[in-house]
C-alpha cells in the first residue's frame, strides 16, 4: 500500500534543520536536504554527529520492512557491493501530531547519476558503466530479484576509479511476479515491446535503454513505433551504433543472463577499437598473418585491457580486473 497523499505532502515538505529522533533507539538525525521521493517514502540526506547518512521516511510500514529485507540481502552477495548498507531502523513522533512514522537509515553514496557522469566525461564511458552494471546485475539476478525500476537516477557513479551503485531498492521484485514500480522511458511495456514480468531480460531492456538515454541529446519521448524510433537512434548516433545488436537484442529480450550481455558488449568493444589494428594485419606476408592471429586468440586478456586502457586511460587497470573477475 502506498503512502497517503497528505502523510506524503507532509513527509516531502520538512524544513531544512528537522531532527528526527528514534523512538526505540534514541538516535538523532538533522535533515539537510531531500534526495528523493516516491510511491512509498521520501529520502533525506541527514547528518548524525559527523556522519552523513540517507534517512527514508514512510506511513507504509509494509513496504519499508520490504526494502529493508532488500538491502540486508543484499549486503550478503559476496564480492560486490550492490547497494547502499542498511544502519538502523526506528520510528519517529512526528510533529504532526501523535502520528508515528517509521524510518529507516543507511548508507549515504555520494556521486552522479548515470547519464550525469555520461554526459560530463563523454559518451565513451557509457559502455564501460554499463559493463560495470551488468556485473552487479548478474549478482542480483542470480539471488532470484529482479531491480525493476531501473533508471539513471537509481545509478550512482561513485568514487575513483569509477564504479556504478544501485540506489532506491523500492522497485526490486522477486523474479516471476510482477515488477513492482518502473518508470515508463526505462519500461518495456510502455516500449511495446514485452511484459512487466520480473525476469532479467526486463532489466536488461532497461540497462540498454539507460545507455541509449545516457547518449540521447535532449529528452527522449516515445514517438510511433517504439521499437523503429530507438534503433533509428542508435544507428545515427557514432557512440552507440557500434552496439546496435547488443542494444537491439536487449531490446527484443533475447538476452535471458547479464552475463550474454556483457560477454556481447565487450566483443562490441573489441571490434571498435580494433578496426586499425585489423586493417595493418592485412599485409601480403601470410606467415605473418597467421602469427597475429595466434597471438589475438591466446592473449584475449591482454586485448580486453588495451579495450580497458584505451577507453579509460588512467582507469585501464582497474576496468581490466572488473572485465576478468
């Protein structure tokens, strides 16, 4: 059940300088700003001495236990950090009144939003976050979820070297059911082209639509044939064209694993950055020819971290491990 509209008229209009105190726990928390807001709460950035924290606050206890549930799940995944820490849990009397609102805290990720990072460092990174999200799907999708609401704004790029977070659990569904909360650009449904079933091709739909979005000028509006529109896109646009059957078969879900995906992405990446190094193969000494072929097939590692270096630079070392791991 989602929140009611005066609780949430309420909850999204606190003042700057709001302390939020638990009732069981005695922790206090001074809102500094709001992050976010949906269906089911609002998010507040919040600070508690010296640490800063995101706060949620919701009248719809039942979808908060469910996100949290969520994140402790995510914080037992081995060897990636999915999404934020869940700290605590308590409830609040508010000051409306003797009304009590259940929040809960966790981890603040400070950063940019997909399309943010894109559009500031240049489109070239789009294919190496998305690598890096594919990853984090994999783990996700192999604990039996699906994300659902998958969207710019629920990526987070953090840190240096870069890395992609999912941020707003709300929306993550247990696979087979029917996704909880999606955004209608990311949504293939609203594309015509699928169902709103929880299933990793439907996040995959939507980590394509991301980079397609992420490379997009302007806004992307459905017009016509959704399905016509974004491949006219992607073949006009030079940074996504070399994906167009990667993003195509995301597009059609005929990618039932982040794994495939990956896998296809990265060989995209391979035969765009390898054109010039193909052509100068070309030379009339087969013997040659014969022994860069057997190099290519025995040092595709070293070739993923040229792919790695030439698109990140400084960063080729560490996207070399993320590709390998």
């Amino acid at each position: 059940m989602a929140m009611n509209h005066t609780s949430k008229n309420r909850l999204c209009n606190l003042p700057p300088g709001t302390v939020v105190t638990g009732k069981w726990n005695g922790r206090s928390y001074r809102l500094l700003r709001q992050l976010g807001s949906g269906a089911n709460g609002v998010v507040y950035l919040a600070e508690s001495g010296r640490q800063r924290v995101a706060v949620k606050l919701s009248d719809d206890y039942a979808s908060l236990a469910s996100e949290m549930n969520i994140l402790r799940r995510f914080s037992k995944v081995q060897g990636v950090a999915l999404g934020p820490s869940l700290l605590e849990a308590d409830d609040w009397r508010s000051p409306f009144g003797r009304e009590t609102i259940p929040f809960y805290v966790m981890e603040y990720i400070e950063g940019e939003n997909f399309t943010t990072f894109v559009r500031r460092r240049g489109k070239e990174w789009a294919p190496v976050l998305l690598v890096q999200l594919l990853s984090v799907l994999e783990r996700l999708h192999g604990e039996g979820w699906v994300f659902g609401d998958l969207k710019p704004d629920n990526l987070i790029v953090t840190g240096s070297p870069p890395s992609v977070r999912l941020l707003d659990v709300g929306g993550t569904t247990l696979q087979g059911r029917a996704v909880k909360e999606f955004t209608e650009l990311y949504d293939r449904g609203y594309w015509g082209l699928g169902s709103r079933k929880a299933e990793p091709s439907y996040d995959l739909f939507s980590a394509a639509m991301v980079m397609i979005a992420s490379c997009y000028p302007g806004r992307l509006e459905k017009k016509g044939d959704g399905r016509a529109q974004l491949l006219g896109i992607i073949e006009a646009d030079r940074c996504l064209a070399p994906y167009k059957d990667v993003l195509q078969k995301a597009l059609d879900g005929r990618y039932a694993k982040a794994a495939d995906m990956r896998r296809d992405l990265l060989a995209a990446s391979s035969r765009r950055l390898g054109v010039k190094n193909e052509t100068k193969s070309t030379a009339p000494n087969r013997r040659l020819g014969r022994r860069t072929k057997k190099r290519r097939k025995v040092g595709a590692i070293a070739e993923t971290m040229l792919i790695a270096a030439l698109l990140l630079g400084a960063y080729g070392l560490y996207i070399y491990w993320q590709l390998t791991m």
